[in-house]
C-alpha cells in the first residue's frame, strides 16, 4: 500500500469517526431534550392533578353553605373525578354524585340557563330541589367519604 493511499486511508476514517462522534452527541443532546420535555410534562399533568384534587376538598367543605349548594358542587366533583380519570359511581357512598349528576344533567347550565324562559327555569329550580331533597343525607355521608377518600 503506498504512502499516499495509506494517509487517504487514515484522513477517511478520521473524517467517519468526526461525524459519526457528531451524531451520537447530537442524539444524546436530543435524548436530554426529551427527557426534559418528559419530566416538565409528568410535572404539569401531575400539577393539575393536585390541583383538581384541592378543588375537591375545597368544593366539598363549602358545599351547603349559601355558597354553594349540593347540585352544583355535585356536578363539579363529578366532572373533576372524571378529569381524574377516576370513576368512584360504584362505590356505596361516594357514587350518590354520579346519581345526582345523572338525574340534572339535562339541566342547561351557563349561557343555556340565561336564555331559558322564567318558567322553565322555575320548573328546573324545583325539580333540583326534589333531587337535592331526595340525596341530601346520601350527599352528606358522600361528602365525609370523599374527604377521607385517597385520592392520588
């Protein structure tokens, strides 16, 4: 092998071994970037995680005040448990909010309240009432197990 061949030789596999060196410190700063990604990710999830859960409890020591009343703190609880991916309608006291969400879920809410008629609006307010009167010590004892409940 002559001279020349041989430094062509060497300058090709210095040249391979810069760029392959350039790929593998490249993948492992990407690697880094996605593993940053992943742990900022798991920390947002996990942060409005806690914060439904707070929602809970604070829903849950107003409920029943002037403030709030049980139907409305019992289709927030029961959408935040949804958001939680939590599905406690099985459970012998804490699903009453699941029953009571079942039974005013055809109630509009919001803007869809606002435009209802006087009337209808009545009619909705008493049959709330009715479903209220009707899960009020169920609710009671539902708010105590929830509170207690190991939510994580």
């Amino acid at each position: 092998m002559s001279t020349s061949s041989l430094i062509f030789a060497i300058v090709a596999g210095v040249l391979i071994i810069s760029v392959l060196v350039w790929v593998i410190v490249r993948q492992l700063k990407q690697d880094g970037n996605r593993k940053k990604d992943m742990k900022d990710a798991e920390a947002t999830l996990l942060e409005g995680r806690k914060k439904r859960i707070e929602s809970i409890h604070v829903l849950l020591k107003v409920v029943g005040s002037e403030d709030l009343g049980w139907m409305e703190a019992s289709i927030r609880v029961k959408t935040l448990l949804d958001q939680l991916s939590l599905d406690l309608s099985e459970h012998e006291t804490i699903g009453v909010f699941y029953k009571v969400y079942a039974q005013t879920e055809h109630i509009p809410t919001h803007e869809g309240w606002n435009n209802l008629p006087k009337d209808a609006r009545r009619k909705f307010r008493i049959e709330m009432m009715k479903c209220e009167a009707q899960y009020q010590d169920e609710l009671e004892q539902a708010r105590v197990a929830l509170l207690e409940y190991p939510l994580k």
